[in-house]
C-alpha cells in the first residue's frame, strides 16, 4: 500500500540509476556530501518484506554505488537500514525502507560531529547477555 506523500514512491528527477525493482537517489536532506539513498520502487516499510529479487537488485545497487565513490568522496562507506516505526514519518523520518550509502574517511565531518561522542557508548558482551540474546533466535 503506498502511503499518500511518500518522497520515495515517485522520486521522478532525482533517480540517478535504477534497474528492475530499484533505484539510487541523492538523500535530500544529506549528511554529507555523495549521500545516497537505494530504495525499492514498490512501496515496502518492513525490511522482511522485501521479496528475494528486490534483495538482489537493491545490493546491486549498493555495490555498484559503493565502488563508484570508494576513492572519490571517501576511503570506505558506511551502509545502513533502519527501521523504526516508533518515530512518525517527517522529513527526516520515511516509512519506506531505503538504505543509505555514506562516504566515510578518517576522523571525517560525521566522525568529528557525533561518533566521536559514541565510543563510550560500547560494553563488553557477557556470556549472560550473549545466552538470552541467542534465545531469542530460537
């Protein structure tokens, strides 16, 4: 079901490639400069939704991109889904899965902004943890 005001299910001019079921877009707004979105052309908010060839196209896409900018905008990329239906859709915020493509380098601009902020942020993975987190594979 496509959601009325969706930016990704009718991006029009800002598709920069695509093939059958997937297309690259610049993010507007962006983190950085070579941001880029890899969206699904068919309306999809759930990531296991996403059926076996919109998988394929979508990390075809991805690596394609990937290569293009590794050397050029960045040394390496960081690629993310997120998926958070707790957060209302705004500008920032799409129900539509997309992932994005970010050049990184070094002690970058995002780096310097906030992840140098996280690395407190991480703890030793315990046994305890380790055993009920597996469970929840089960």
């Amino acid at each position: 079901m496509v959601k009325n005001g969706c930016p990704f299910c009718n991006p029009l001019t800002r598709i920069i490639k695509e093939n059958d079921t997937a297309q690259v877009i610049l993010s507007d707004p962006r983190k950085v400069p070579g941001h880029f979105l890899v969206v699904p052309k068919r309306h999809i908010e759930k990531p296991w939704q996403l059926k076996e060839k919109e998988i394929n196209d979508i990390f075809q896409l991805i690596f394609f991109i990937e290569k293009k900018i590794i050397g050029k905008l960045g040394e390496g990329c960081d690629i993310r889904q997120n998926y958070r239906p707790f957060i209302n859709q705004d500008a920032l915020k799409i129900d539509h899965i997309h992932f994005h493509l970010i050049p990184r380098s070094y002690k970058d601009y995002l780096y310097q902004k906030a992840e140098h902020y996280e690395t407190d942020l991480f703890a030793e993975l315990d046994d305890l943890e380790r055993e009920e987190v597996i469970k929840l594979l089960d």
